[in-house]
C-alpha cells in the first residue's frame, strides 16, 4: 500500500480520535460546528476543484466527487469542532486571535507538507497562505454560526420559561 493511503488512514483515525476528547455536556455544540462546517468545505471544496485551483491526485470515492472527501468532509470539521468547543471565550482578544492564527497556521504547514511530499494534494493555481486564510475564515464563519444557533435557541427557551430576554 503506497504512503498516501496510509495517511489517509492515518487522518481517519486522528481525526475520529479526536471526538473521544469532546466533553458531553458540548456535544451538540461540536455537532452543530460539524455539520455547518462541512457546508463551507462542501461548497469551497467543489468551487475551488471546479476551477481548476487545486487537484486531488490520490482520494477516497474518486468516482464520484473531485474533491478530498477526507479533509473536506470528515477531517477539517472534525477539527472546527474541536476548535470551537475549546475556543477561549473567556480571554483577551489578543490570545482568541492567537487561536485562530494558531489553528490556521498548523493545518496550513501539515497541507503544505502533504502537497510537497505526497500526491494526496497538487496546488496548480493555488498559495499557501490561500489556505490559511480560506481555514481561518471558516473557522470565523463557523464561530459565528454556532454563536448565533445557540443564542437563537436560548432565547427561545427563556421566552417559554416566561423570561423574555431584554
């Protein structure tokens, strides 16, 4: 088996890994950043393979879609998830920023990597700091929905309490 399946492999197993360490009382947060993650990445990933920007030599359902089921469809959410349940809420702006920039900046090196020593990834018209800006705002976009989804639903259960929110 060559290298690149092995690291398909690998990520499958990282990223499912990864759930185990999301805390219960969070689960649906991790969910709900899942799934709307995996919204950006389905519609980014087929824009971005369509257009010619990136190529995906080695992939799983190769048949099917053009695009990296595995970091498009399991991975990269399983780690939005991961990053909007540990997200510091209560700290400075400054070390919020630093985790994003952080986050963007680990994923951005491990696909530069990936793309110069395997054929999991070929950049044909496509920048490094493409995808870190691309992994950063999703992660901002998917932040700001689950903001907004859990406010939503808050405000509804105050309002059937009989504590409408001022």
């Amino acid at each position: 088996m060559r290298i690149e399946w092995w690291i398909l492999l690998s990520v499958w197993v990282v990223a499912t890994g990864i759930l185990f360490f999301i805390p219960k009382n969070k689960i649906r947060l991790a969910v709900v950043a899942f799934l709307f993650n995996q919204i950006i990445t389905f519609l980014i990933g087929l824009l971005v393979v369509e257009l010619g920007l990136i190529e995906y030599p080695i992939r799983l359902f190769a048949s099917i879609n053009r695009t990296s089921f595995t970091y498009e469809y399991y991975a990269f959410p399983v780690i939005c998830a991961a990053f909007i349940v540990w997200y510091p809420n209560n700290q400075g702006k400054l070390i919020q920023l630093g985790y994003y920039a952080g986050y963007s900046s680990f994923l951005t090196i491990v696909e530069v990597m990936i793309e110069n020593y395997t054929h999991l990834i070929k950049y044909l018209h496509w920048e490094w700091y493409i995808s870190w800006i691309t992994i950063g705002l999703s992660l901002f976009i998917t932040r700001l929905f689950c903001r907004w989804f859990f406010a939503i639903g808050r405000k509804k259960i105050e309002t059937i309490r009989g504590f409408p929110r001022a």
